[in-house]
C-alpha cells in the first residue's frame, strides 16, 4: 500500500496546482491519472485566460489567477504560452449589443476593467479581420490566453521536482469510506491509503462519488473544436460571442483554435492513440466553421489540421464545486467548472490544497458547496473560453 499525505485524482490544470501548492508546502503528494497530463479537459479546452463574463463569484478567482499567469513562466522554469492579449466578446445584432451592454455595465460596476466598443473601426483596430457583421464587443485588455498541455506539464513537472509522485495510465476504480473517512483507494494496479484525497476528475467525478451516495448533478454537453494549419498571424485576441455560440484565438504557431457553443449530447468516450477522445459531428463541424467564418473570414480558408469534441462538467449554476464531500471528511471535490475552468486553474487547485490542509482559504468558498444544489434550480448560461 501507498500512503501520502495527499492523493489527487486527476491531472488536468486542478489537479497540477493542487500538487503544487502542496509539495511547496512539504506535503507528500501523489497525483493519479489513467490517461495523462491535460487528457481530457484541459487538453480540450479553447485555453483563454480570461476575467470578463465571469459570475460575480468567480471574478475574485479570476482576477487573482491573472495576476499569477503574469509571473508563471519564471515560478515554474518553464513556458506556458500565456499571453495577455486581451478579450473581446462581440455582438452580431442588435440583442446582443444589448447583452454587451449589460455585461460591461456591471462587470465595470465590479471594479473589472472594460470597455464597450460601438464602432466597427474600433473593434478592427484590435481584431482587424473582423467582419462588418459585427455591430459591438466588450473589450478587456487584461485577458489572455495560454498552451494548455504545456500549462499543465509545467506545474506538474515543478510539483515533481519538489518530490510530489506522478502515476500515469492508473485508472482509479473506487473509494472505500470507513468512519467517514476515505480509507482506501483503488486503482487498477494497486490499493492506497492516503491522508487525504483531492477528487479533480472532470467529466468523470460522478463515476467515483456515485457509490458513496453523493453526486454532482451535471449535465455533460459538447463543444466542437477546430484547430486550422498555420496560418499569417491576424488575431491576436481571444474572441467570444454574446450568445458563447462560438469562441476563437490564434495561437503564437499561426494555428487557429476555434470551438462550438455547447450541445447537450450523447457524450460516448472512445480512445485514439492511447488517449480519451469524443467523435464530433460532421453537422456541428459544418455549423462551427460558417459561425466562425461570419465574424472572422479568413478563418474560411484556412486548412484545418485537426478537429475533435469535448465534454463540458455544467453545473446548474455554472460554477464549480471546491468542497468536502458530505459524509466523507477526508474526500475534497475540485470539479465542475462548466467550460472555464482552465483560465482560473492556478487559484482554485491551490484552494483545494488548503482544504487538504486544513486550512482557511485564500478566498470564500461559500459559493461552491455541495448544498447549494439542493436550495436552486435551473441551467447555467454557458461560456465556454477560459
């Protein structure tokens, strides 16, 4: 049997800054993942690093996660891609001016700052390839994108310098609850019995709190991606819609990354080289490509090196859920950041570690508890980059 202090599940962006915060803390750690770092939805995600659009709860997070995006590179030896090139969320008619509207109003009213641009010449002055379809866009110079897998590579190869285990191609089967406690774990190779387990599984938390009666009522909807061949760099922020229909960047390579707004689906798993993958539609493929080519035309003649689907872990209310699993006191659940988790992924695994370690978090986790579940109902509205 292994026994470290901590045990995470999981080695999406979550679960590498919780190891991290944790073996910089003297903690022995452990990360197990079945497929590697970054597999699912880390890997999957358009990858922006953004502020704006954020629920007055997660604004917090965000703002502080961009103040450590700035410094990341030099704390980790190692690049991440981050780059503060700004947001604009744009509008396509006149509803959506509106919802624009909205957004800067009270997202300014929060202390975030961003601007409302009216005129077309102002909008092309940042994102010059942008069509005339485009009648108005939030723009928030202080967002950003990053390279997701090489993000989650840095933290856990820093994690494991500072003497943290890595296990990848382990697939955790179950958790065993003794006295209200995790007693022991395991996986397909071995059983472990760690002080704490830190639950960061995406997509697939469900499948491990099921048998102890505890669940997170998730809806797993799809979203398209497209990723182009390189092409002359002409963007260089992130686009997103009022509607989060579509969403792009381009990536310092000159590739494309463009995605789908979210559709509820039939979300079936399949493996390609080794690695979890969803087959998108040719129909959402199609669908992708004219959206995304109405607001940004060049991206039509494009050659497109790569397409695939993710899953999104959707909340009711969009947020996700950094809690202990009632009626288990040692089993701390980081999962269900409904499409955005990526952007504040520096702030909310290391929060995870506080809980871990007994700690009072940096921020108020009020919000993300597993009773608000059983106090509200309804669906989340989506944004799906960052």
């Amino acid at each position: 049997m292994s026994n470290p202090d901590v045990l995470v599940i999981g080695a999406g962006i979550t679960g590498a800054t919780a190891a991290l915060a944790l073996a910089e803390a003297g903690v022995s750690v452990e990360v197990v993942d079945r497929y590697g770092p970054a597999a699912m939805a880390s890997g999957w995600t358009l990858a922006g690093v953004r502020q704006s659009g954020r629920d007055p709860a997660e604004l917090p997070l965000a703002q502080a996660a961009v103040a450590l995006w700035r410094d990341l590179d030099a704390r980790l030896g190692a690049p991440t891609g981050y780059r503060q090139t700004g947001n604009l969320r744009l509008a396509r008619t006149p509803a959506e001016v509106e919802t624009i509207r909205a957004l800067v109003a009270d997202q300014t009213a929060a202390g975030l700052p961003l601007e409302l641009l009216s005129d077309i010449g102002d909008i092309r002055a940042i994102a010059p390839g942008l069509s005339d379809m485009v009648k108005a866009a939030s723009w928030c110079a202080t967002d950003g994108q990053a390279d997701p897998v090489a993000t989650v590579n840095a933290y856990l190869n820093k994690a494991q310098k500072l003497g943290a285990k890595i296990s990848i191609g382990e697939a955790v089967q179950e958790l065993t609850i003794d006295n209200r406690r995790v007693s022991r774990v395991v996986t397909n190779r071995r059983s472990i019995s760690p002080g704490v387990v830190i639950l960061a599984a995406g997509t697939q938390v469900n499948s491990l709190l099921e048998p102890l009666g505890q669940t997170i009522p998730l809806r797993l909807p799809v979203v398209t991606v497209l990723r182009s061949a390189r092409c002359e760099a002409t963007l260089a922020p992130v686009l997103g819609v009022a509607n989060a229909n579509m969403a792009a960047r381009q990536e310092p390579s000159g590739h494309f990354r463009v995605t789908s707004g979210a559709e509820d689906a039939s979300t079936q798993l399949c493996e390609r080289d080794g690695k979890p993958a969803i087959r998108p539609v040719a129909q959402r493929v199609m669908e992708t490509i004219a959206t995304v080519s109405a607001v940004l035309p060049a991206f039509a003649d494009a050659e497109i090196d790569s397409i695939w689907a993710g899953a999104l872990d959707l909340t009711p209310d969009g947020l996700p859920v950094i809690d202990r699993v009632p009626g288990a006191q040692n089993l701390i659940v980081a999962a269900g950041f409904s499409g955005h988790g990526f952007g504040i992924g520096p702030v909310t695994g290391p929060l995870a570690a506080d809980l871990a370690q007994d700690q009072t978090p940096q921020f108020s986790l009020d919000a993300f508890g597993f009773e608000r579940f059983a106090k509200s109902s309804g669906s989340a509205p989506l944004t799906l980059h960052g």
